[in-house]
C-alpha cells in the first residue's frame, strides 16, 4: 500500500477516531430521544409509543428497535436526555444576562430568565412527564433522579447569580424554593387573559419581595419560617 494513499479504516475513522458509523448511530439514537420529546409535547406521555416515535423520528421499527428495545428503555433515556437540555437550556439562558447588570437589576434578570426557561417547549414537556408520573410509578422514579440533578445545578446557579444573598442559609433556601414554585405554578397555570401584563406584574411582585426579605433587619413573613 501506498505511504501517502490511506487506507479504508482512515477514511472511516473522524478527525477524533471516531467512526463514522458510530457517528450514525448516535445520530440516529439523538434523532429518536429528540422525536420523544416531541411526542411528549404534541400527544401526551400515554399516548407515546416506540410506533409513534419512530414515525416522529422518521426512522424503521428495525432502527428503533436496535437502539431501544423496549419502551421502557425509550423513556429513561429520554429523560435523561431532557435532563440534559434542559440544564443546558437553563444554563444558556443565565448566560444570556447582560453583565453590565448589576444588584437588583441582575437579579431581575436571573428571574426573567428562569421564566424563559419554564416557558419553553423542553420545559413543557418536562411538566408533561410529571404529571404523567403520578399514576406512574416507573416514570416516577425515572424522574425523581432527574429531579434531583436538576435542583442541584439549579442550586449552584443561584448561589452564583444571587451570591449576595447566598450565605443566608435556610433563609436563602427558603426565598428560593418560594420564586421556585411560584414561578412553576404561573408557568403551568392558566393565564390567558392579559398574560404578559399580569406575567410582569407578579415578577414585579417576587422581585420587590425578594429584595426586602434580605433586606428588612427585622422580622419578616419568610424569616418566621425560617431556622435563621
């Protein structure tokens, strides 16, 4: 063989050896868990099946069934796959904050960003897996590791966006899990009429809260219920 002239395994294998079926085949398997998640959106967790998905993903029952056997194999890799976008959308979005902003103003920001981020369709169909998971106890362990990854990173994210408040302790805690189920529920909840008005109005509302919980010497709301 020739010195200069590669053989066939060379021009098989990427610039990181990777080959380039194996390539394909992670192609195909993204394509599947991000036809999940559009099934998941578009016709609700117990109308999914692996028939559906692979129609969604445009791929043979054949490639389907290599890669995931079972629908229960389907499901947990497609959650950790949301898993995964959704910390990565969530993580993006923070990103996004001006860094000129500063003190109040950033803080607003943090939570304009985290209400992108719950209005989003990975976010929707993550809430859609939840509510799905209350009658399912296998999706809801599934989604129990999932969840608590998730608040993990959520956790790290505040302390660095709102790191003026983050040695607080329980009263930190606290603040955070009130903008965290506030903000879920008014994502999840039926605003329709005059929403982004009302939308505004209430993250007017958390944000002044927010400020004076942390700012007040004195006993507040939060601080009663709070160890610090």
């Amino acid at each position: 063989m020739s010195a200069n002239k590669p053989d066939k395994l060379t021009k098989s294998k990427s610039a990181d050896g990777v080959s380039w079926q194996a390539q394909k085949s992670a192609m195909t398997r993204d394509r599947i868990l991000d036809a999940a998640i559009d099934c998941f959106i578009n016709l609700g967790y117990t109308n999914v099946t692996t028939a559906k998905v692979a129609d969604f993903a445009g791929v043979s029952r054949g490639a389907m069934l290599h890669h995931f056997p079972s629908k229960t194999e389907l499901i947990q890799a497609a959650v950790e796959y949301l898993h995964d976008k959704l910390l990565e959308d969530y993580t993006t979005r923070v990103a996004q904050i001006p860094a000129a902003l500063e003190g109040k103003e950033r803080r607003r920001g943090g939570l304009e960003a985290y209400w992108d981020h719950l209005t989003g369709d990975l976010f929707v169909a993550y809430h859609e897996l939840c509510v799905a998971g209350r009658t399912d106890p296998e999706l809801k362990d599934i989604l129990e590791q999932s969840i608590t990854k998730f608040e993990d990173h959520v956790r790290v994210s505040n302390s660095e966006m709102f790191s003026g408040w983050s040695d607080r302790g329980d009263l930190f805690l606290l603040a955070m899990d009130v903008t965290k189920f506030m903000m879920e529920g008014m994502a999840v909840g039926q605003l329709v009429t005059n929403r982004d008005e009302r939308v505004g109005r209430l993250l007017d509302y958390l944000s002044d809260r927010l400020e004076e919980i942390f700012d007040e010497s004195g006993v507040t709301a939060i601080s009663r219920h709070s160890e610090k």
